[in-house]
C-alpha cells in the first residue's frame, strides 16, 4: 500500500462530511450501478473507478474506520460539498396532477370531502378503476364436457370387459 495515493473518499462518493450512513450508503450504491465493469466489457477505466469507489464504501461503511479517517484527515471533505451540499439548488416538489389524488393523502377526511373533484364531460368514456384484462368469454359446453360422455365411456369400458369375460371364458 506504499507509494498509493489516497482519495477523500467523502469526494469519491459525493457526500458531505456529515452525511449520514444512509446517505453514505446511497451514494454508494447509485455510483455502483452506473460504474460497474460488468456493464461496461472491455472498459479498464470502469474497473478502476469501481475500485476506488469500494475502498471509499470500504472507509465511510464502518463507524470505527470512518472516525479514524477523520481524525487523520480533519480537512478533507467539508459539510458544503457533495451531493447534499448548499451549492445545489433546493428542490422544489411538483404541484399535484389532480387534486382527487393529492386529497387522498391528506390529514383529515374533512379535508378530502372539501377537494374538487373531476367531472366528467358527457360523452366521455370513463377510466376504468382496475387494469385487469377482461374475462374471457366461456367456451361453449360440447357433448365431451357434459355427464353423458362419461357415462357413455363407461358403458363402452364395461362392455368390453364383459366382452373379454366372455371370450376367455368360451376359450376354456
């Protein structure tokens, strides 16, 4: 291990100093996806790179090793850096499709009675509720389907046996 040089792994896997393990463990696992060599056949650099992102996984998994890198290294990594830093714009949530469905998470039923809901212009072909696929019609009954046939097939096996019963016996 001489000679190595060794990276931040808080810059390697794009988290602040302060991040939390999920947070760690997120990050490693999104750069996992994306710089895996078995999605890249041929790719050295790809090997190399997943690598580096394991011995930075490797340092930030455990409690112990991630205390002792910090107390090593006590400038490497600050808390507005990475993914989770202040330089990244705040992100802000979408507004709702509908209201039917922003209403049906709310706190109080009060409130869902109160939300508008979709109305249905005339002539409108209404959304089916499930995406089940429709049932098959049943096939129509033929004489194999109905008792007949097998009392019928019944009579045949009887009547051979009888048949079989009877030969063997103007045999002897």
């Amino acid at each position: 291990m001489t000679g190595r040089r060794i990276l931040d792994p808080y810059a390697v896997l794009g988290v602040p100093r302060d991040a939390s393990p999920l947070q760690v463990a997120r990050a490693h696992r999104r750069l996992a996806k994306r710089h895996h060599p078995d999605l890249h056949e041929g790719a050295t650099e790809s090997a190399e790179r997943m690598r580096v992102i394991n011995e930075a996984w490797f340092i930030l998994s455990s409690p112990a090793r991630r205390f002792d890198y910090d107390r090593a290294h006590p400038a490497s990594g600050t808390p507005s850096s990475g993914h989770w830093g202040a330089s990244r714009a705040p992100i802000t949530p979408a507004s709702p499709s509908s209201t039917r469905t922003w209403a049906t998470w709310r706190a109080t039923a009060a409130e869902t009675r109160a939300a508008p809901r979709t109305v249905r212009r005339p002539g409108e072909v209404p959304i089916p509720r499930t995406r089940r696929p429709p049932r098959p019609e049943p096939a129509p009954a033929t004489f194999r389907d109905s008792g007949w046939a097998a009392i019928l097939a019944g009579a045949v096996i009887l009547f051979l046996l009888i048949g079989a019963i009877a030969v063997g016996r103007l045999a002897l």
